[in-house]
C-alpha cells in the first residue's frame, strides 16, 4: 500500500513537471520581441558583410556601421543575453556559431546569385545610408525579405501569459 501510494505520488508529480515545465521550455527558447529584432539585424548585418567582401562594397559597409554603430552595440548586447539565456554556459560558443551560419548562409546566396545579390545589396546601402529616411537598422531590418531566416522560433504572447499595467485597461 505505501509503495501504492509512493508510486501514485512520484506519477503525479512527473505529470506536474511535464505539464508545468513544458511551457518554460518552449518560452526559454524562444526569442522575445528584442531579441528577434536582434536576430533579423544580424540577418542583415552578415548579408551586408559578405556583399562588402564579395560584392567589392566595403566602403558602402564601413558608412553603414559607422552610421549605426550605436544601435548595434545594442543588437550584440540583445544576441548576447538570447544566447546566454538559452544556451548558458555554452553562450558564447552558440553564439559564435550562428554568426558564422548567417554569414555562410550570405554567402551562399551571394554564389547563387552572383549580380542580383550585389545588386540588393546595393539598394540596401543606399537606402539606410538615405539621410531623408528616417529609420533604425533594426526596423529596416525587419522589413527585408528574409528577415526571420534565423531559424530561431519568435515567442507568441497572448492574454493570458501577459500582465496588464495597474490601472491600465486591456483590449
């Protein structure tokens, strides 16, 4: 009867794990709103990088981390804190070795597509470099087809995972 009872207890308790923490382990690797903006800029960064190397477009490269260089020392902050919340201790290491895929991934775009990707590229320096388009790296970034081939999954929030402000209404 006691090992009735202790079996019931420890299936109960594996049932409340389970149903508990599978929530937190999709949420943990999931990226939050910044961190994917994060994500979708390094998209771009690593295409913009390859097109300076391949495309012969350094000095279109070069204006364009010196204009947002601010802003990207918040993007590499952003990765930073996604890959040290999911990976840990292995951050560094993981996420060192999502920037080489993006730039791999560039790369192989660029050998695909030789002409039409310089020539993106291109249109991609011109615009941000724009001084009567106002706009951030990270939100130009976003709008770019390919943003999200990261491969790294966007956290969905809903009502009932979010807190309202005190007083605040909700839709």
């Amino acid at each position: 009867m006691q090992s009735t009872a202790l079996k019931r207890g420890l299936a109960a308790l594996a049932v409340a794990v389970t149903v508990a923490g599978t929530p937190a382990v999709s949420f943990a690797a999931c990226a939050t709103p910044k961190e994917n903006a994060a994500l979708e800029a390094r998209v771009l960064l690593s295409e913009l990088m390859v097109a300076a190397l391949s495309c012969n477009q350094r000095p279109s490269y070069n204006a364009v981390v010196a204009r947002y260089q601010g802003e990207m020392a918040g993007t590499g902050k952003a990765l930073k804190g996604y890959f040290a919340r999911v990976h840990g201790a292995r951050s560094a290491q993981a996420l060192n070795g999502f920037v080489t895929r993006m730039a791999n991934e560039a790369s192989q775009r660029s050998l695909a597509e030789f002409a039409a990707f310089c020539s993106a590229a291109e249109d991609k320096f011109t615009a941000l470099m724009d001084e009567r388009q106002l706009h951030s790296f990270q939100s130009f970034a976003s709008l770019q087809p390919g943003a999200s081939n990261h491969g790294i999954e966007a956290c969905q929030y809903t009502a009932s995972n979010t807190v309202p402000n005190s007083g605040a209404r909700t839709r």
